[in-house]
C-alpha cells in the first residue's frame, strides 16, 4: 500500500511540476490537471486505509515482570 501512496505522490509531484512550464499549450494543461484530479481520489482512499490500519494496529504487549523479585529485604536488628 505504501508503494501506491508512494506513486500516487510522485505523479502528482510530476504534474505539478510539468504545470509550471511556460512552454505548455492550453490542452497540456487541462491534461495534466485532470491527470492530478483523477488520482486524487485514490490517493485519498489509500491514505484513508493507512490512517485506519495506523489508528487500529494492536499496540505491542509489554513484559510484565514480577514486582515482587526487585524488593530489598533488610532485617532490622531490635533493641
């Protein structure tokens, strides 16, 4: 799922970097716009199934010692 995010991301890095070229026609643009409105969506849904999958991931069990092996037992001399 990360490499989709990955991909999705870079491509539309890509578009907007090509967008900002002065060398572009009016149809390139309206191509590359829609290019980016057209993964947004699925960028969107795959962000949304990491951000789910992060919330809901089952936290690690921590080792639970016994507290009652590190006590320091002193004996107390009485007068």
């Amino acid at each position: 799922m990360t490499s989709e995010i990955n991909a999705l991301k870079a491509l539309q890095r890509d578009a907007w970097r090509e967008l900002a070229s002065p060398s572009l026609t009016i149809f390139d643009r309206r191509e590359i716009r829609s290019r980016v409105r057209q993964s947004e969506p699925e960028l969107r849904t795959y962000l949304k199934m990491m951000s789910e999958r992060l919330r809901f991931r089952p936290r690690p069990v921590e080792a639970v010692g016994d507290s009652l092996a590190n006590i320091d037992f002193r004996l107390l001399a009485g007068s």
